[in-house]
C-alpha cells in the first residue's frame, strides 16, 4: 500500500481521536489529557509489539534518537497542541499545522536530500492568510486578537516537525518497524510526563478514579484512535514516504477535524472557518503540484 495512503488513514484516525481530547482538555485540563492519552499509547504499542514478535536489537543511539524524538513530539508539543485545541478547537489549529510541509521540507532537504521545488515557498502566503482570519474571528467574537493562542500552536507545529525529523533519521539507521519505533517514541513521551508532573499538580490519578467508567472509556477510546492507530498510520508513512509530501498530506485532517467538529457540537462550520479553508486548498494546491 501506498505511503501516502497511510497518511490519509492517519488523518482519520486522529480527527476522531481530537474531537475526544478537545472535551477532556475543555473538561479538565489539556496537561491531564495529554499525560493520559501519552501513557495509553505506550501501553498500546508494547502489547502490539509482543504480540508481534517481541523487540528487536537496535543500537542504544537510535533508541536514544527515538526517545528524544517522542520527548519532544509527542510530549512538549502534544501539551501545547491540546492547550491549542482547548482554545481554538481541533479545525482551526490542524488548518494551522499547514505551515508543517515547507517546515519539514527546509529541514528535509538538508538533512535527508529530499529536494522540495521553489515555487511551492509560495503556499506560505495562503496559510498566513488563514491565521489572519482566525486572529480576525477572534477579534469580532472577543474583542481580542488571538496571537497568543496562535502561537501555542505555532509552537507546537514545530515541536513535532523536530519530532518527525528526528523519527526519519532513527528509521534510517535502525532499520527498526514503525510499531517498534512507535513504542521508543511513546515511551519518551512518558519521560516527558513524569518530568513535566514533578513541576505542575495534575492529580492525574484522583481525576481518574473521580470519572465515570463510561468516560474512562471514552478517552481510552480516544487514546487508541488519535494516539495508537494515528501513529501506526504515521510513522509507516514517515518511514517510507517523502517527508515534505506525507506532512503535506497529513495537514489536509483539517478536513476531516472540520466535519467530526461540527458533528460533535452540532452546528455549521463558521464562515470564517470555510473561508480559511479555500485559501488552506489553494495552499495546499501550491505545495502537491
């Protein structure tokens, strides 16, 4: 199957998978919700991993590599990306993660060799044309330009294309499967947990027992759908596909965030989102021509 099919399966898994986090991060606190749905993965894909076999050998470097990879993709910015969510909601900070291909695309070509055509820099002015409406409906709805939550998923964009950069090179050279890989990343983003836990209260496990099994399930369920599927989904295209290419593809959930949003709260998409959403396409146009 094609790399960039997994992409595409990628994207609908973790649209789900939103909606979920972004009603525990409004509930409780996107910190909680982000060390849950980190420590279920974990726990995902080490069962996976020996129902399939078991680990294989891998130098400790790219273990490291894996570890700080997850450190930083799947924990820093998966803290920042769910205070986004809580904030802007899943739809407008995916639309906003359009700004990840020219990203990984720079860092690809330098790194990797993966070359990413000139003229394509110029999608970059459709995608700031989204982040002034979005500060724009802030500013009619509030009062207030939303550069600060903007910039929490700026932030957090480019955590997680440090993330796939550094999951590239661990592929690379371990030559390890994208289930393996998976669990070294989602592992690290434990480590980053517990450390991030010893400076900010959570009381993770006092919320935990507080929720209803039918809400444990719920976010269990979110967990398995926007972590473990998502990523299973992910990375085997990370590992085989061109960076560029799979992050451009995978920035089109916003698609599917939008439809899964309105679904889940019952209402119309805003005008100001459908408007972001044709310059998103025109950019996106720019980037796979």
């Amino acid at each position: 199957m094609s790399p960039y099919i997994y992409a595409w399966f990628s994207d609908l898994s973790f649209g789900l998978g939103a909606q979920i986090f972004t009603r525990f991060s409004r509930r409780i606190s996107p910190v909680w919700m982000t060390v849950l749905k980190g420590s279920l993965g974990a726990v995902f894909f080490f069962i996976t991993v020996i129902c399939t076999g078991g680990f294989s050998a891998v130098s400790p470097k790219y273990i490291g590599a894996f570890l700080a990879s997850g450190f930083v993709g799947l924990g820093l910015a998966d803290f920042l990306l769910l205070k986004s969510f809580a904030d802007l909601g899943p739809a407008r900070t995916i639309l906003l993660f359009g700004f990840q291909p020219l990203v990984v695309g720079v860092f690809g070509f330098f790194l990797f060799g993966q070359t990413v055509p000139l003229i394509k820099i110029f999608s970059i002015i459709f995608f700031l044309i989204c982040v002034f409406i979005f500060a724009l409906e802030n500013f009619r709805r509030s009062g207030r330009w939303s550069v600060k939550a903007m910039g929490v998923a700026f932030l957090a964009m480019v955590l997680d294309s440090v993330g796939i950069l550094i999951t590239r090179y661990s592929f690379d050279g371990s030559g390890l499967s994208a289930l393996q890989g998976n669990f070294y990343r989602a592992l690290g983003a434990v480590i980053c947990f517990f450390i991030v836990c010893m400076f900010w209260k959570i009381n993770f496990w006092n919320t935990l027992f507080k929720m209803k099994k039918r809400a444990i399930s719920l976010a269990a369920l979110g967990s398995f759908l926007g972590v473990y599927l998502s990523l299973v989904f992910y990375l085997t295209a990370i590992k085989y596909g061109n960076l560029a290419t799979v992050t451009a593809i995978t920035s089109t959930g916003v698609v599917f965030a939008a439809i899964f949003e309105s679904l889940f709260e019952r209402k119309w998409p805003s005008k100001y989102l459908l408007t972001a959403f044709v310059f998103f396409a025109a950019g996106m146009y720019l980037l796979l021509i």
